[in-house]
C-alpha cells in the first residue's frame, strides 16, 4: 500500500488500525528492504500499476521472439507485450499496424525491455 503512494492514515483506515501501528511497520520495513523514502518502496517492491482498456495499434511483432510493442495515448514510449498476453486460442500473434485494445500495466521503478507499460489481455478489434 506504502508502494500504491496510499499515506498512512489511508492504509490505517483500509486495515483499522492506528496510525502509530501503520509507521511502525513501515519503519520497521524500509530497514529490512534498505529504503530511505516511500518512493524507495515501489521501487524495492516492483509495484505495477494497472489501468482501464484502452485502443493502440502494434508497432512491432516478432514471432520469432514472441513479443512486440503497442503504441497508445495512455502508454508514452509505448507498451511491450508477449505472445502469452494475447487473447485466443491456438496461433497468437499480431501484426504491424494492427488495431488492438488491451490493458496497460504501468510498471514502478523498473522496465520491461526498456519499455516502462506492458500491454495485458491484448484483443483484436473487429
């Protein structure tokens, strides 16, 4: 919750409990994962983020590799995705210029090969 950017008295309330119980165990972790700083959480604890569908078109596939990007308003850069994140049966794969939705996975303090969104539960749009 500390790494979602939630502030102690918001996770206090979620769990009800105090405050003081919530800093303490926040204190008590940021030793443990060597953090200085709330932000050193998402960072620490790989947080991703998700948000609503949304339309892109592929920018890239490989077969060969068995990934590709998506380009969108909502991912910046763009989103990479893997043949596993395709909906479907049997043969998954895309195609440059395809149109597409999906859901974007914004990931805290790391990448996915360089790209900072990953393209989730990817559909074809008919």
């Amino acid at each position: 919750m500390v790494a979602a950017g939630l502030s102690s008295r918001q996770i206090a309330e979620r769990l009800f409990v105090s405050v003081r119980t919530v800093e303490g165990h926040i204190y008590r972790a940021s030793m443990k994962l060597d953090v200085t700083d709330r932000k050193g959480f998402a960072q620490a604890m790989g947080t991703t983020v998700h948000a609503d569908r949304t339309a892109g078109v592929v920018r890239t596939w490989s077969d060969a590799e068995g990934w590709g990007v998506i380009d969108s308003d909502t991912t910046p850069g763009g989103a990479w995705t893997h043949v596993s994140n395709i909906a479907g049966s049997g043969h998954r794969s895309l195609t440059p210029g395809q149109h597409v939705t999906f859901e974007p996975e914004m990931l805290v303090g790391r990448t996915q090969d360089g790209y900072r969104y990953r393209a989730l539960d990817v559909r074809n749009v008919e």
